[in-house]
C-alpha cells in the first residue's frame, strides 16, 4: 500500500472513529448531540428506533468498524506478507460500512426525515475509505 493511500486511510478511519466514539458517548449518556445551526434532525434520528440494532447502537457499530479497519490498516505494518488479505479485509468491512451507511440515510432521509451532519460525515468517510478500497484491490492485481 503506497503510503499517500495508507496516510489518507489512516485520517479517514480516525474521522469516522472519532465521529463514531461522539455518536456513542451522546446515546449512552443521554447527553443532547451539538447540532450545527439550521440542523434540528440530530435528537431525532439519535433517539429513533434505527439508532441501534440488537439494542447496539450505531455509535457503537461504527466504533467497532472504524476501530478493525484502523488495526488492518497497521497490521500490515507488522506483517508486510499479509497485505494482499489486509486488502480483502478493509474492502469487506468497508463495504458492509457503506451498504449499512446507505440503508441509515436512506431511513433518515425518507422515513426520519431529519439530517444529522455527525451521521452523514460517517456516511461519508465510509464511502470514500470503500472507494479507496476498490482501487487498491484493482492496484493489488
């Protein structure tokens, strides 16, 4: 993995960890999420019955994906034999981040309707870490 392509991974899964570890600290606090002014859907999608799955909120999900991407993006670091699989793995986790991703904005947009910026920058981060993916699995063979 050229290391341009592993620096902006790694900044990504970061964004998204941290995004994620917010997410997941306003559920399980209770604590209202800080909406950027002109967004009112953040209490409502975060308090929805689409804010979990299995009583798991997505915060956490999210935790938890960003968190094994960070780990198989340093695996590789140390053990370099391993990259070719490290590349599958990130794509598969990405993939199922992206698809999950869609299936929450498509109920935030059209069932919800309500935009929260914190859900939509995960939705983001994941798309572009899956998209990164997609050529390096193209680059890989």
């Amino acid at each position: 993995m050229k290391k341009n392509i592993f620096v902006t991974l790694f900044i990504l899964t970061l964004i998204g960890l941290i995004d994620s570890l917010y997410l997941y600290y306003t559920k399980i606090t209770s604590t209202p999420i800080a909406c950027f002014q002109g967004t009112t859907g953040c209490e409502v999608v975060n308090s929805s019955r689409y804010a979990s799955i299995y009583g798991i909120p997505n915060g956490l999900i999210g935790l938890i994906g960003y968190t094994a991407i960070l780990v198989l993006l340093i695996f590789p670091k140390v053990y370099p034999n391993s990259l070719s699989k490290i590349r599958y793995l990130i794509f598969g986790f990405s993939l199922i981040g992206f698809l999950y991703s869609i299936y929450l904005i498509f109920v935030s947009i059209f069932i919800l309707k309500a935009e929260c910026p914190f859900c939509i920058l995960s939705a983001i981060v994941m798309t572009s870490i899956f998209i990164i993916s997609i050529f390096e699995l193209q680059e890989s063979n």
